[in-house]
C-alpha cells in the first residue's frame, strides 16, 4: 500500500513538473510546431508525447532522463527549423511539396500517385470544400500540410462586381518569383524568364541582389509584386 502511495506522489509530481516544461518548450519551438506540422514536427510532437507519457506513467523511469530528452528533442527541432529557413532547397527536400491533383476539372493520376493519394482521398477532400461538381474546378493542389486548396473555374465562382455591372479585374493567378532570396527558375520559365531577366527586373525597382527580396510573386497578366527584405512592397511587370 506504501508503494502505491509512493508511486502516485512520483507520478503526480511528474504531472506537475512535466506540463510547465513542455508549455516552455511548445512556446520556444514556436507557432510552426502546432500550426502546419510539417513532418519533422510532426515527428517531434509524436516523440515528445512518447517520451513524456513513459515518465509520467512509469515511475521506474528516471525523471532526470526524461527533463533532459525533452530539451535534447526541442533544440534539434529548432536546429532543424533554422536550416530549413536559412537554405530553403534543404527545406524543400525534408518536407512535402505542394501537388497539383487537378487541372480544368480533369485529375491528374500520375500527381495523385506520386503523393500516394488514391481518388477516393482526393473526391472526398473536394466535397470537404463544398466541390461536388468537379468540371467547375480550375485547380486544386493538395498542399504541403496536406490541406486541399481549390480554385474554381470562373464561371462557378460566387457573384462578382462584374456580375452586377461594376468594374472589375479578370481572374488572376499569382506564382512565387522569389522565396527568401532563392530564384524559383521553374514558376519563372512559364513567362519565358530567367534570372538574368528577374534581376533586371528587379533593378528597375533599384533591388541589386536577389537575396534583398523576401518574397516576389508574378501574376498571370504579367504583374510582379516585390516585398524587401526588410518588408518594402514595390510592384513592377514584365512588359514594361
């Protein structure tokens, strides 16, 4: 009876040890660790749960041991967090990429497969977002936090201004030029563009190096909208 009492002081005490560091630690790895789980944080979270319900329900465990994996497991994640933000073609290797699942209400296989979705996964995401008629989808991509992200065509999307006879711009879609400094060649080459051409561009706009811009989109008019390093938007387009 002694040990039973024993243990449950252990574990309780454990409980109330164990809760405050891994609220220190949830808001030192930051909002990425609860927000898009990308997979490395999504395996953080897994072991860090793993690690903690042992020490909690097992008082044989040494709870030393288990103070010390926490703080070990969160300071790789951030290690992990800062490579992937200092050297995105790293990033882009260790995550997911955004998929194309379909085009003008036609699905692409091949996209499916590759992410190992089967169409039943797809159909049922789309009549999550209210799609029950597919020829009326202009795009959908499965992103990198498998969410699914629809456009529908123009004439299946919700009342316009245009509708009611006011001004209004046409669809317009936007594709990154420039994601923290790296030049994505292959959203570039749809506008027959290179990074040659992007840092004249960019000079226009009195930007000398690619790695001065945080993010650069173009749309499909030809518009490219430019935010600084330092958080400075300028827009310019590729027909001036």
């Amino acid at each position: 009876m002694e040990n039973i009492f024993a243990e449950t002081i252990i574990v309780l005490s454990r409980i109330i040890t164990i809760l405050p560091l891994l609220l220190i630690i949830t808001l030192f790895m930051g909002k990425r660790s609860i927000g898009e789980l990308p997979v490395f944080d999504y395996l953080i979270i897994i072991t860090l749960a793993s690690v903690t319900g042992a020490d909690i329900a097992d008082p044989s465990v040494p709870h030393f041991h288990t103070v010390f994996a926490i703080i070990a497991i969160a300071a790789l994640q951030k290690i992990w967090t800062n490579l992937s933000l200092r050297y995105p073609k790293f990033g882009k290797k260790v995550t997911f990429a955004p998929t194309v699942v379909m085009v003008h209400g036609k699905f692409l296989p091949n996209n499916i497969r590759s992410i190992q979705y089967s169409i039943d996964n797809v159909i049922c995401m789309l009549r999550d977002k209210n799609v029950f008629y597919f020829q009326e989808v202009q795009y959908a991509i499965i992103e990198a936090n498998g969410q699914l992200s629809v456009m529908k065509e123009e004439h299946a999307q919700p009342v316009t201004k245009e509708d009611m006879n006011l001004p209004n711009n046409p669809s317009n879609i936007s594709y990154p030029l420039i994601l923290d400094g790296q030049f994505e060649d292959e959203n570039a080459m749809r506008f027959s563009m290179n990074e040659r051409n992007l840092i004249d561009l960019l000079a226009r706009r009195g930007i000398k190096r690619l790695k001065d811009v945080y993010y650069a989109e173009i749309h499909t008019n030809g518009n490219v909208v430019i935010t600084t390093q330092n958080g400075e938007l300028t827009r310019t387009s590729i027909h001036h």
